[in-house]
C-alpha cells in the first residue's frame, strides 16, 4: 500500500471514530434528555409538596413507640420527636397542658399546638389527635387511628413551612380524644373539649375563622364521607378541590355523623368540618375487625392515602381563605 493509500485508511479510521464518538455522546445525551423531561413531566404531575411516603415513614416511627394513651411514657416519647421535627422545620409551638377527669381518675393531657404565621388577620385551625386509646390487655399501637394523622399533619407543617399567605394556620395535635372507658359527653375529646374551654377564656374564639379535622384517614381502602353537619361552603370547597385533582372516588358523596374534636368548635359557632373514613378496611365487617384491635397496624396504612388528603388540604387553604375574605363562608 502506498503512503496516499495509508494515509487515506487513517483518515477513514479515524473518522470512524469520531463517528462511533458522536454517536454514543449523542445516545448519552438524548438518555439525560429524556430522563430529564421524565423528571419535568413527574414534577408536573406532583399535586402538593406533601409527601406522603416520607408521612408514612414518620407513622413507622410512631408506631414503633407502641401504645400512646394519655398519661403514658410513649405519649411523652411521642411529643418529643414532634417537637424535635417542628424544631428542624422552623414552625413554634406551644403546649396547652390541663388536668383531666377520667373515669379512671385525674390525668396530665397536653394538646401541641404548631403555629404557622399568617399575612393577614384570623387562624384557620387544622387538628388531629395523637393519643392512642386506653385498652389494657392488649397492644393497641392505633397506626390509622391516632396515628395516620399524627404523622399526616407533620408533613403537611413541612409542605406549608413556616409561614403562609393568608390566615395564620394553627396545627393542633389533641390529646385524649378517646375515651378511656365508655364514649359520652364527659368521657372523649378531652383535649379539644379543653381547647375550646381555653380560647373562650382568654377571648379568642372569634379569631378561629374556621376548623378541619382529620381522623382515620390512613386505610388503604380510603372513603371519606361528607360530614352532614359541616357548613355546606366549607364541605363542598373540599370536594370540588378533590374532584379537580382526580380524587373523587376518595371523597364520597355519602354522608355520616361523627363525634370528633370538630365537635366543640362546632358548639363553640366555628365553622368546623370533619374528614375521616370511618370504614377502616374494604367493608362494614373488616371495620369491626381492624378498628380499635390488635390489627391496626401499619400494613393497613397506605402512604397513598395519606397524599391524597395532603393534596387535598394543601390546595384548599387558599380557596378557604378567599371565600373567608370574600364573606361567602358565614358563621
């Protein structure tokens, strides 16, 4: 071969490379493209900054402490990784402590009280309960009762952070919402009942421009039922929200009374509405089962469910203070 046929040949050679070159840094780069778009297309798909994987690993934490009723150690263990996450978010708190009178005598309840600081006058209140219910004999760790929810509102604190355009936002965990023997007036919603108390005494209730409550919510079978009682504007912002976001098969249009923490707002003349699934499992028969025994456990709690309240809740702050504003939303 002679010198023009070599050097013909490195030419080839080398603009093989260049091709086999390109063409690999051009499948490199249309593989970070499209992983890229992916992750753009995943974002615009997120409905809420809510997580609710990361609730839901807050819940394994909390169940893991074991049974919370009011009083006991576990619900001091409890308070304190609240605490200690509201801390690292940056949202104060406060604690509201009374002595109770139970059946079983007097006992230390502490409601926590998460406030996120508002740009304009009023509070819109959020609450839950943490404590699991009294039930000696056996271990009662309450992962959707008491528990789905605790952990639910942590992440909604960390979805919203510190402060808020609109109303200031208070997140209160309540204590002793069950009751230690039998349900009546006197024996449940001891921390929401003593709450109200409070706020009446210091001449607060009227800054309480409206109340959700959130119970049950963590059942992998998730139906929430409309609260009859609810004033209608607030209830149906939180159905249209669901509906919007492709939720409407969460949110029923069946409705059912429950005696909750919404209660004593209620009474009080605050605007209150109270979200809960109240048929913990697939049917009436697997309720009875799972609610209040043994088998509420975590493998019942979807972190699924747990999104579609946080997106629900999270986009419907913003209406609720528009309609509050607007003077659509009576007492």
């Amino acid at each position: 071969m002679n010198n023009q046929g070599r050097t013909a040949l490195r030419f080839i050679i080398a603009f093989g490379v260049m091709v086999f070159c390109g063409l690999i840094l051009f499948a490199y780069g249309l593989r970070l493209a499209t992983k890229r778009d992916e992750n753009q297309r995943a974002a615009a798909g997120a409905k809420s900054p809510f997580n609710g994987q990361r609730a839901y690993e807050d819940l394994k934490r909390i169940v893991a402490i074991g049974p919370r009723p009011p009083g006991s150690p576990q619900a001091d263990q409890l308070r304190d990784f609240l605490r200690e996450q509201l801390t690292q978010i940056g949202i104060p708190y406060r604690e509201h402590r009374f002595e109770a009178d139970t059946p079983i005598g007097k006992i230390t309840m502490l409601n926590l009280v998460a406030e996120i600081k508002g740009s304009t006058p009023g509070t819109i209140l959020i609450g839950n309960h943490y404590d699991t219910k009294y039930m000696p004999g056996i271990t009662f760790v309450g992962a959707n009762d008491g528990g789905s929810t605790t952990a639910w509102m942590l992440e909604m604190a960390r979805a919203i952070g510190p402060s808020r355009k609109g109303r200031t936002l208070w997140l209160v965990w309540f204590d002793g919402e069950e009751a230690i023997k039998e349900w009546s007036d006197t024996d449940g919603l001891y921390g929401s009942r003593e709450f109200v108390r409070d706020l009446r005494r210091r001449n607060e209730l009227k800054s309480i421009h409206a109340m959700i409550n959130v119970d049950m919510i963590g059942d992998v079978y998730l139906g929430i039922v409309r609260d009859p009682g609810a004033p209608p504007w607030l209830s149906t912002l939180v159905w249209t929200q669901a509906a919007e976001l492709g939720y409407s098969s969460h949110f029923l249009p069946t409705s059912m009374p429950v005696q909750d923490d919404h209660m004593p707002f209620r009474l009080a003349q605050i605007p209150a509405l109270e979200l809960i699934d109240f048929e913990y499992g697939g049917s009436a028969l697997e309720h009875r089962s799972n609610w209040h025994t043994e088998r509420d456990t975590i493998d019942r709690v979807d972190p699924r469910s747990l999104q579609v309240v946080g997106d629900v809740l999270y986009h419907a702050l913003p209406t609720m203070d528009q309609l509050l504003d607007e003077g659509v939303a009576g007492r």
